[in-house]
C-alpha cells in the first residue's frame, strides 16, 4: 500500500502545497483558454447596421426645422461610420429659407457600460464623435446685395463626445455636445453644438 503525504515546508517563503495549488489552478486554466472559440468572423452587414438621427424644433420670432435622418455600420465592435442628408426650414422677420445638405460622422465607443466601472445602476455609454456638416445655402438669404442668385456652400468640421442610453435591443438615444473646429462663413454654431438623436 502506497501512501502519498504532501508537508508543508516553506521554501522561499511561500509553502509548497500553496505553490502547487496555484500551479493546478494555473494549468487548468491555460488549458480552458486553449478549449475556447474565438471568432474572428464579422457579423452579417445587415446586423451591423443602423438607423437613425436627429430633428429639431423650434418655433416662435425665429422658426427652425431640422430633420436629419441617418444611415450607419459598426465596422468594429467600437467604431461606427453613418451619413445621412439634412433639411431644414429656417424663418425670421426677414424672410424664410430652406436649406439642405449633408454629414457624415464617426463615432468611437470609449465605454460601453458606466456600470462596469462605478457599480450605481447606470447603464451608460459614452463616446467620442467627429462630424463634416456641408449645407447648401441661398445667396439671397444670406448676404445683403440685391442681385444675389442661386446658393453657396458652406461647411464645418465638429468634434466632441456624448452619452449613450439604451433602450432594449439595439435602440439607443445619445446626447452628444459637439464643438466647430472650423467656422463657417454663413452659420454659427453653438459652443458647445448640443444634439439629441436616436439610433436603432
């Protein structure tokens, strides 16, 4: 009969039945990480993109309405790509016009979950965005000279970061607060630009 007895002697320190529990422990667990699947394949295109956008309203001496519906794809797991076109009705005692355009963005997730870090019950993201705006805009509208005719271009670049809430599934509603770095000739934009748009 054999009989097998493990003491427990320090050696350097640390006691050899502590040094080879942990060395087990260790083995088991190079080798579960060895047993596991890792995909590196990308889910389909149609589950990685996304709808949304953002509209505002605004209605007294001055009248602005903004509708910018928006198209995206998450190409990583934290970077999504979106553009999409822009209509707005903007009215004053002067006059009205109807500017349209465009933008384009991209959005880096910094955080997915608040809650994975501060444990309160806030289920959070926040990101990081940088925005092209280009709008078309009537000559007429915006320079005083009587025989002003057709439209200018006029564009900015926006960067800034925002908070992300879902909403069940893959809506979410984001705040994001956006500041020009370049300025426009024709349109002012708040320091900081605050939106509110959703996605789903």
């Amino acid at each position: 009969m054999y009989k097998f007895c493990f003491y427990l002697y320090p050696l350097n320190g640390t006691p050899i039945m502590k040094r080879l529990i942990i060395s087990l422990i260790s083995i088991f667990l190079v080798i579960s990480l060895f047993g596991q699947k890792v995909s590196n394949e990308k889910p389909p295109l149609r589950e990685r993109m996304f709808f949304g956008g953002y509209f505002g309203l605004q209605f007294g001496t001055i009248t602005n309405i903004d509708i910018s519906p928006t198209v995206g794809v998450w190409v990583m797991p934290r970077v999504a790509v979106a553009l999409g076109p822009s209509f707005q009705y903007y009215a004053d005692p002067y006059g009205d016009t109807f500017i349209y355009g465009g933008s384009t963005y991209l959005q880096l997730t910094i955080l997915q979950d608040l809650n994975n870090i501060l444990p309160a019950g806030i289920h959070m993201g926040i990101f990081g965005q940088v925005e092209y705006e280009g709008l078309s805009l009537e000559k007429s509208y915006i320079t005083q000279m009587p025989d002003a005719q057709g439209r200018v271009y006029s564009d900015v670049v926006l960067l800034g970061a925002g908070i992300s809430q879902s909403m069940g599934g893959r809506s979410s509603i984001n705040l994001s607060f956006l500041w020009a770095l370049t300025q426009s000739d024709y349109i002012q934009y708040g320091s900081p630009e605050i939106r509110i748009s959703f996605n789903f």
